[in-house]
C-alpha cells in the first residue's frame, strides 16, 4: 500500500510542478505593482485568508464561523488571547506532567549524565522516593557500564603489541577471540531479547498498577532491559491503561531525558493543531523561530520547556523590548549561545579576585599579558556569541548599522549574565565578580558603570533603535503578508513600532487594517513551512491525534525538526527554502498516508471527516466535493485536472486518496 502511494506521487507531483502554480511572484512582478486597495478579497475569502495567515489552517465549520462572528471581531478577540476559553487544551496537555515542571523539577525527576555522575561520585545523594530511585538506580547501571566500557577500550589500546611477526600472530589471535565474544555477546543479547519479549507479553495482561509493582521489583540490570524491550506496537500495547506518570517511569528507566524531550515536541504539536489562541501559538512559533535556541545543546533539551513556556509565549504579543529582555535572561539563551561563560577581561575572576579580599599581583599579570582565551567550558574570557547574534538576529539586522567595536562593547556589557549550574536547572543570574568594570560605548551611547543595569540599558537602546524596528517588521510581514513584502507596508507598521513602543500587538494590528494585508494577489500566495503544513492538514481532516511523536517523526523527514535548528538564525519562512521536488514529493507521500490512517497515533476515517462533502458514488463528483471542502472550491484546472487524470475508475471513490491529493496539492501548501 505504501509503495501504491509513493507510485502514486510520484505520478503527480512533476505534473504539478510542471504547472507553475509553485512558483512565486517576484518583487517588482506586474501584480505586485498594482493598487492593493483595487483587487480586495470578498468576505468570504477575508475569513479564509485570516484563517489561513493568523492561525494553523481552518478546520471543518471555521469558515463559517468566523463569518458568523465577524472577520475583524474574530481577529480582535486572537489578538487578546487570554479572554479566549482553552481548557479543552489544557485537557489535551495534561498527562505531560514536564509541560508543568521548572526546570529543577525536570531535571530531579529525569536526571541527565550529568546528575547520574554527581550521585555516583558521593556529590548528589539518591531521592527517597521509590520510583524516582528506580530511575536514578537503572541509569547509574548504565553509567557504569559505559565507564567499563571505556576503561575495557583504554586498556586493549594499552596492551596493543608492537607490529612483529609474532606481534602479528598475537594480533591475529587477539582479533580472532574479540570476534568470537561479539558473536558470542550478539547471541546473548538476542536470547534476552526474545526473554525480554516474553516477559513484557506477560505483564501485559495484568492490571496496570501489578503490572508497575512488578517491574519495580526487578533488578536494576532487568528494568534497563525490559523497558529497552519496549518497542513498536508492543510498547503501545503495555503503555494501554497505564497513568501518564506511569508512563513516563517506564520510559525514563531507558532514557530519562527522552521524557523531557517528547512531552515538549508533543506539546508544541498539540497545541498548534487544538489550541483557540491561534494567533497566539502562531507568534509563539515566531519569535521562538526569531529567538532560536537549538534542543540539541547538551543542557537545553532541559532548558527549552520553561523557555518557550514562560519567556517566549507571554511576551508574543506584548512589548518587544520586555520579549527581547527576558530572552537575554533565559538560561536556555544564555547557554545556547555561551554568554554565561563570558567573563570580562579586567573582572575580578579573570584577575584571580576572589569573593573576600584582592589580589594586586593577579591584576599587574593580567595588564601585562592582556585578556585571557575562552577555553570550551571554562568561565575565562570574553565571549562575543551572544553580543553579536542579539544584533544581528535579535534586533539590529545584519545591515543595522553596528560595527564589530559594538558587538565587542555589547559583549562587555553582559559578561556577569550567567547561570549556576546550568545543567542542573539553576536560573539567570548576575555575578558581579565576571562582570567588566569600566565604561563601554554602545552604537554612539555612552554606558557608565553600573552593574547588571548597564545591561538593561543597552537593550533599551537596542529595542527602540529604528533600525530595529525596520528589520523586526520587515520579518513580520514576510511571515504575514509576503516573501518580499511592500515596502509602503513596512513603513508604516514600523512607524507604529516606534510610535507605540514596541507593542507587538498594534504592529500586527497596523499590517492587519493594510489593503496589502487583504489584496487578491495575497491570497494563497505563501507557502506554508513543513510545520505549517502537516498542523493546517490534521485541523482540515479533523484528524484526533493520540501520539503526536508520529508527527514530529514526519516533520524530521520533510527537513523542519521541532526546536532542530542548530544555526542562530532559525527557519526560513520563504519559498525558495521549501520549493523543490523531493520536499513536495515527501509533502504528497505524507498527505495520503494521512488520509488512509497510515500514521500511527493519528487518527482520520475519511468517510466521517469528509462526510458533508462527499459526493455519489462517481469519482470527479467526489474530487469536486472535496475541493470545496478543503479548498473552499480554491483549485486551479491544472491541479485539478492533474489529480482527476491519475484517479482510478473506482466506485465507490476512494475518499482517502483523493482528499490525500488535494492535501497535497499547490494550492493546499500555499496560505
């Protein structure tokens, strides 16, 4: 079935692309040239359009609703999330119990290498409770036998005899018994598997809390191997009935951080597809994209919940300025891009200066053999990281108008942000003894010495600069309106960042009362990344996801993994970086196999979810049907004759497939 699919796309899509309808309207273009206000959508296609553009995509009903209450009272109510009722949402959300932790919490409950080293070198006792000891007892396991490991390597290398003919003979006889215990050990591991099997097919069948009981009796060496066991559909079949903290134990006794990681990925991934606060989780993904920080990071993958939760979504339609500040605050920023490793050159730490007393003879070293290098993990010298992306990236734009003299000043500015412990979840933290001492001069701006406030005025003078202003309005309204928006447009939203403070939500409110906001020629003209894309298909196919995990596995493959940017600069929301025929091909594959119920934890019955629009039993009545009730009828005769071409002569029609092609259709990946 799975290879019919991919024939099958493989079938469409070149024609598709063959079409034209992917590519986009150049700047300058003769549309783009005409009078906004002259080519105005009905409203009809105003609900469409906002629907598309301030949320994930419509679902079934959403058109008509918005109609009922009003395009504009509609956009004003997402524009003031917190009056818009998301309880179902929080129900959605609530067995992700890491979703509610601090980072401490998260980092005690599914402790890191890091933690696990600290209680087996006698630094961080065992906790007393018996399922979290259970976790830290399997990883310290397999701590120790990673360090066997190791020490087992070290010492082959040590003992490796010179190379001689009978150094050869050793060899060759070294090398004969290290294949035979591999085979040997291969052999063991598959009897334990085929055991392990077993006795998960056992447990299977007993209440969920015996079922808990016995495998916290088991030694630490059987729960590793046991919850290693559980894989596939065998590990759906146990995890049934279980708790949600249930859950996340018998994962954790394998990988605790997986815990951590998964719930946020799933989290994401919910609440764009359920939440009400459209426009809200649509920002959050902005600024997040804006303000990356990449999940791979080592602590991070701890750091990243409360970072989005509690930095980046309450400030996405507030004051640019307080979003720019508590992102210069985040331990997640601050360790991403190294700042709290930044000491100042002439600080107390990088002079020897303890917390009591001085050390004149550490400052004559110091004048004399100038500042110190940054070693990769030690808090010994300016580090310039974060100085320069929060110009380049965060505000200023590349072409701001600063020069390397005010990234190296911005970065003396902010040495003394730090974080304790980082990979134990401690939080920001000013550390005046890091700090540079001295005044700094910042973009012309004189910065006299005054602690963790110099800091603060610095951010000031960067959210408010015009070149700021510009450059985050040039990126709203390439994410809102077009990959080369009008430049009339950014003007006037910028002069509203100025006049208004920096408020997100007047900014968006300018760009949304635009006429260029609203033209025909803005209509179903940007494409949507692949994360806009698979949560606009499950909200049009009113699909109920129970393992978002399947989603986030698919979004790895269409070359957008969630929170997986390494690079500062966040995801591109233009064309050009998603347009191509492999990218479209792996868009259709994942359409039809959506529509067939081919995703494990995703769950779509065409004939229920396409009931209203499917016609008889004749196939092009069917694809017509569809087309209104995915498209609103929004389909061009190329794409439209293209799928009917490839459509079998089946009655009655294959519903799955052809909603599957028109998910995958141009017109369905433009927004």
């Amino acid at each position: 079935m799975q290879r019919k699919r991919r024939h099958l796309a493989l079938l469409v899509i070149p024609a598709l692309l063959a079409s034209g309808i992917f590519v986009p309207l150049a700047p300058g273009s003769r549309k783009n040239r005409q009078d906004a206000s002259a080519t105005q959508m009905d409203e009809r296609k105003r609900a469409i359009h906002a629907l598309n553009r301030l949320s994930f995509g419509p679902r079934p009903g959403d058109v008509e609703r918005v109609l009922r209450m009003g395009v504009d009272q509609w956009i004003d109510q997402q524009l003031r999330p917190e009056k818009i009722d998301d309880r179902a949402l929080d129900v959605r959300l609530s067995p992700f119990r890491t979703l509610r932790m601090n980072t401490d919490e998260m980092v005690e409950n599914f402790p890191p290498r890091q933690l696990i080293k600290a209680v087996e070198d006698g630094k961080q006792a065992m906790p007393s409770d018996p399922v979290r000891r259970s976790v830290y007892e399997a990883q310290l396991l397999r701590y120790e036998e990673k360090q066997e490991k190791k020490e087992e390597k070290k010492s082959v290398a040590l003992n490796t005899p010179p190379a001689s003919d009978a150094g050869e003979q050793i060899g060759d006889a070294a090398a004969k018994a290290a294949t035979a215990a591999a085979d040997g050990e291969r052999a063991r591991n598959r009897e334990d598997r085929f055991s392990q099997n077993a006795l998960v097919d056992e447990l299977q069948h007993l209440p969920p809390e015996q079922r808990m009981q016995e495998i916290f009796q088991m030694p630490p060496a059987r729960q590793v191997a046991f919850s290693a066991a559980l894989t596939g559909d065998r590990r759906d079949r146990f995890m049934e009935a279980l708790r949600a903290e249930q859950r996340e134990t018998i994962v954790a006794l394998n990988h605790p951080e997986q815990v951590v990681e998964e719930e946020l990925l799933q989290g994401k991934l919910l609440r764009a597809t359920y939440s009400e606060r459209q426009l809200q989780e649509v920002m959050t993904d902005f600024w997040f994209n804006h303000f990356n920080v990449f999940i791979g990071k080592d602590a991070d993958r701890f750091l990243l919940t409360s970072y989005e939760r509690d930095v980046i979504r309450p400030h996405a339609l507030g004051k640019f300025e307080d979003l720019v500040r508590a992102t210069a605050q985040s331990p997640a920023m601050l360790y991403y891009l190294d700042n709290w490793l930044s000491v100042g050159p002439n600080s107390d730490v990088a002079n020897g200066i303890g917390k009591r007393g001085t050390n004149r003879g550490a400052k004559k070293r110091a004048r004399q053999n100038g500042p110190v290098k940054q070693s990769k993990g030690r808090r010994n010298g300016l580090n310039e990281n974060y100085g320069r992306e929060l110009m380049e990236l965060h505000t200023l734009g590349v072409n701001g108008g600063y020069t390397q003299k005010d990234v190296t000043e911005v970065a003396r500015v902010l040495t003394g942000w730090t974080i304790e412990q980082p990979k134990d979840g401690a939080d920001f933290k000013f550390d005046g003894r890091m700090h540079e001492p001295g005044d700094k001069v910042v973009l012309g701006h004189h910065i006299k010495p005054n602690g963790e406030k110099e800091g603060f005025e610095v951010l000031h003078i960067l959210a408010h600069h015009p070149a700021t202003a510009k450059f985050v309005c040039t990126k709203l309204a390439t994410r809102f309106v077009s990959d080369h928006p009008p430049s009339p447009l950014v003007e006037r939203m910028t002069q509203t960042f100025l006049k208004k403070d920096g408020d997100i939500g007047e900014v968006l409110r300018t760009m949304l009362r635009s006429p260029e906001f609203w033209s025909a020629e803005a209509y179903r003209a940007k494409v949507k990344t692949p994360l806009e894309f698979v949560v606009s298909s499950l909200r049009a196919s009113g699909a109920a996801v129970t393992d978002a995990m399947t989603l986030a596995r698919q979004l790895q493959s269409l070359g957008m993994p969630l929170y997986g940017m390494q690079p500062p600069t966040g995801y591109s929301m233009q064309a050009d970086a998603w347009v191509n025929s492999s990218a479209l091909l792996g868009r259709m594959n994942f359409a039809l196999a959506l529509t067939a119920g081919k995703l494990k934890g995703v769950q779509v019955s065409p004939e229920h979810a396409f009931s209203a629009a499917v016609a008889p039993a004749d196939p092009m009545q069917t694809l017509a049907a569809l087309e209104t009730s995915l498209l609103d009828g929004d389909v061009s005769k190329q794409t439209h004759d293209t799928i009917a071409a490839h459509l079998e002569d089946a009655h009655p029609p294959n519903v799955g497939t052809i909603a599957g092609l028109i998910l995958g259709s141009p017109e369905f990946q433009k927004r």
